[in-house]
C-alpha cells in the first residue's frame, strides 16, 4: 500500500511535507483573492490590483517548488544525482525570488488598503497636522516595502551558485543565514510599523473603545506573519549548518508557504463588510459600502478630486403638527449652508427626501471606494396654518 502512495515520507524524503503545505497555501490564497473580488467587485483599488499580482506572484513560487520536488527536492541529497541537485537549487532558488517578490506586494497592498480606508490619500489629507504626517509616513514606509523587496532578492543572488543553491553553507552559497536575518529584521520592522500606523490613525477617532479595538485587530492580523517570518529564520539558522540539507530544508519551505499563504489572507481581512460597516460612529465617521456604492454609482458623484458628500434623510412631513414641532432648529452652521447648498434628492415612493452636501474633506475622486465621511443630521420641524393664526 505504502509503494502506491503519491509522496510517501520516509527518513529519507520529507516531500510529502512540502507538497502538502504548498497545495493547501495556494487553494486558500486563491480561495481568498476569490472572496476579496467578490466583496469588492466594482470597487476596485489599487490595493485590490496588487493583492491581485501577490496571488500571481505565489503562483509562480509554488510552480517553482513543484518543479523542484519533481527533481529531489526534500531528499536526502546523497541519494540524488548531480543533475538532479542541479535544477533542484535552481527551481528552489527561483521560488525563493518570488517568496520575496509576493511578499513585498503583499505588504504593499496592505499599505494602500490603510490609506484608502483612512483617507490617507495625497498631501490635502486634512487640515489637521497629524493626517499630514501619517500620509508622508505611510508613502515613506510604501518606498521602503519596495526597497526591502529589491535588496532582499540581491542579498539572496549576490555571491551565490544556483547550481548548489540548495546545499546550504556546504556548497557554493555561503553565508545564508546571514542574509536572511537581514531580510528577517526589516520584514519585522515593517509589519509592525503597520500596526502601529493603524494605531495612531484610530486613536484620536470618537470611536468606542470596542470599535478601535476591532479596527487594530483587523490589521493586527499581520503580526503572525512577524512571528512566522521569526520562525522561518529559526529554521533557515538549522537548515544552514545541517548534515543534511536535503532533509532540514523541509521545514523552512513549509513556514516559508505558510507565511505566504497568512500575509495575504490578513491583506483581506479588511475588507470584510462586517469590518467595514462596523467602522462607524454618531461623532462623524461612518464607512459604509452599500451607500457609497449607491452614491457613485448614480453618477452623481464629484469628478473632482477632493470631493465627497455627506448625505441626509428626512421623512415625510405630515399636516398633523403640534406645539412642540413649532420650533424650527437644525444642527448645522448657516454659512456652511450657504457655501456648500444642499442637493435635494426624491425617493421613487415619494415618501422620503434625501439631502446630500458636498464637503472639501475627502480624497475620493468619484470612485466607488469604501470611504470614511461624516454625517451630520438635520431635525426638521414646521409650523402649519392653524398653528400660526392662534399666534
């Protein structure tokens, strides 16, 4: 029965364990991709694009292992032919390339999802000095995601043989652990400066504790690819100064998918509508899919950068009126009225009226993006005839 096995693991061939990390990793990232185009159909972003291009990019990663499997990879490289261990450490090193690549892209989708969704979209973020900083911040951080990615996939090819790639510090590719504590310690370093964006942007927000909380929480979720990026140097540290390379590599392309596979699955975590419209409070910030959706995708959104709009719902005025309806008062500023005038819109029932106010306060461009605005309700109250004639 064991003979009839697809890849048996032997003391000798630790395959199986590669195989079956790989295929699991790529059904949930492209399960994942599928979902995330799903909840952001018509909606896409640049965020969306890359998180598109990571998914390819591991694609490639896991072509290439599969390729060096089929060559010995994951063997006890005394049993294998020079040929063999050849391609082996070319496909290896060629995944390993693309690790890096799918990575970066990774953290980069994750990035602008942060700035799309908290508005850190170009210099005229806000008047406030703190958006203006964390926008020149989060562009800073952007460039260095790609600096890492770039230098990382050069301190992997410098001063290395491909062909004995694999062979770790005993063939021609020496010093391997050491370049990969360099790539570890930035790939650290940014994935916690990304939860620690999240949490200078949501700190100062009227938000319930609760809801900052969960707010953290959802990119808090790429702390684990931290701590696996951790781990995955702990093995790299066995695998370079192993006997038996062939065997202690296993371990270090299987956390090497796993961390692949968890980095953009919390790049999509996000976005997620039960995050998303959870995202709200009665002190002006509300982020709401379905009603920007609705906004844009009537055309009567600004094609001007710096727009967006506010929007406000009245009911139906009866003629039954009483005393305490008399009073007219409205909770927002008369010059601000006169600047920026209400564009009345009439529900097809006729039953309701929808006032919508443009402010120069988001970045939104007449896109269909999920976007934080403020909503500011006006109580409408009215006089009728008889009311006024017993003045």
């Amino acid at each position: 029965m064991g003979s009839n096995r697809f890849s048996p693991i032997t003391p000798d061939d630790h395959a199986g364990s590669v195989w079956i990390a790989t295929l699991l990793c790529l059904v949930y990232s492209v399960v994942t991709l599928a979902l995330r185009g799903h909840l952001r159909r018509n909606m896409y972003g640049l965020d969306d694009y890359l998180a598109l291009a990571a998914t390819a990019a591991q694609v490639g990663e896991v072509v290439a292992v599969i390729i060096g499997l089929d060559h010995g990879l994951g063997k006890t490289q005394d049993l294998l032919r020079q040929s063999e261990l050849s391609k082996a450490s070319r496909a290896t090193f060629a995944g390993q390339l693309l690790f890096i690549v799918a990575a970066a892209t990774a953290k980069a989708s994750t990035l602008c999802l942060m700035m799309r969704l908290f508005n850190l979209v170009g210099p005229r973020t806000g008047q406030r000095l703190q958006s203006k900083v964390l926008y020149w911040i989060s562009l800073v951080v952007l460039v260095g995601v790609w600096l890492w990615g770039i230098l990382s996939i050069v301190a992997l090819a410098v001063d290395c043989s491909i062909p004995g790639f694999i062979q770790a510090d005993t063939g021609r590719c020496s010093h391997q652990f050491l370049r990969w504590q360099l790539i570890t310690a930035f790939d650290v370093a940014t994935e916690c400066i990304l939860v620690v964006i999240t949490v200078f942007v949501v700190w100062p927000v009227h938000l319930a504790f609760a809801m900052k909380c969960q707010v953290v929480l959802a990119f808090g979720f790429r702390l684990p690819v931290a701590m696996l990026s951790i781990l995955h140097l702990h093995y790299v540290a066995d695998y370079t100064s192993s006997d038996n390379p062939g065997i202690a590599i296993v371990p270090v392309i299987v956390i090497q998918q796993v961390q692949l596979c968890w980095s953009l699955i919390s790049a999509t975590i996000p976005n997620l509508k039960s995050f998303v419209r959870s995202f709200s409070s009665g002190f002006g910030i509300q982020l709401d899919p379905s009603l920007t959706q609705a906004y844009y995708g009537s055309g009567r959104g600004s094609g001007r950068l710096g727009r967006s709009m506010n929007a406000y719902e009245m009911g139906s005025v009866s003629g039954n009126g009483t005393a305490k309806s008399r009073s007219a008062a409205r909770s927002y500023n008369d010059n601000t009225a006169e600047q920026f005038p209400p564009v009345p819109r009439q529900d097809p029932s006729g039953n309701k009226l929808t006032v919508m106010r443009e402010n120069d306060s988001i970045d939104s461009g007449g896109s269909q993006d999920h976007i934080i605005r403020k909503d500011v309700q006006w109580n409408v109250h009215y006089e009728t005839e008889t009311d006024q004639g017993r003045v």
